[in-house]
C-alpha cells in the first residue's frame, strides 16, 4: 500500500489478533455509527481533493481539512468509548485487564501526538 510519495503513518497497522476467548465484537448499531460517519468522512475528503483540482484557495482548502480532522477525532472518541465500555469492561470481567490495558496504550501511544 505504502508507495513512495505516500506519508508512513498511512501504512496499515499489524492486524492484532486476540485471544479467542476475549472475541472483538461489537453491536451492529456501533459499526453502522462508526462505518456512516467513516463514508461522510470519505466523501468530505474527495471534496477537498476537488477542491485542490479546482485551484480554490488555501484557506478554503485547509478549513475543510480542519473539519475532516475533527470528524476523525470525533469519530476516534465514539471507537475508544466502545472500546473502554464493551472490550475493557469484557476482558476485565474475564481477568484479561492486563493485556487489555497494554494493547490500548500501544493503539493511544501511535493516536496521540
């Protein structure tokens, strides 16, 4: 995936696999939330990518980037909420905490700046 004018913090992520008795799973209501918000997201970025074909003005440019940003983050939020109260919660429960907690600050350590 990652070409040569591609930036490196696009390249996919190692798939972590977990344990079979802590099955990743969530509510179908969530992934539709998230995976709606994810394609409004996609069709702002094809936006912007007009925008830039169609010489419109940098700061017209960089304020929808701003606004994709915060989609990101707001969608970002809704997935670590799930995680914490449906995934932590589960393997807390099951006496996983542990390899839970270290998993999350690994995902937090590459997410936050």
């Amino acid at each position: 995936m990652a070409t040569s004018d591609a930036p490196r913090d696009l390249e996919p992520l190692p798939h972590h696999e977990h344990d079979p008795a802590h099955p990743h799973v969530h509510t179908e209501e969530s992934v539709r939330r998230v995976i709606n918000r994810l394609s409004r997201i996609e069709g702002h970025i094809r936006g912007i990518k007009t925008m830039v074909q169609s010489d419109r003005p940098c700061p017209d440019v960089l304020i929808q980037i701003a606004a994709v940003r915060g989609a990101l983050d707001r969608v970002a939020r809704m997935i670590l909420d799930e995680h914490l109260s449906q995934c932590v919660a589960r393997a807390a429960q099951e006496g996983n905490i542990d390899a839970e907690i270290e998993e999350l600050k690994a995902a937090l350590d590459r997410f936050l700046p």
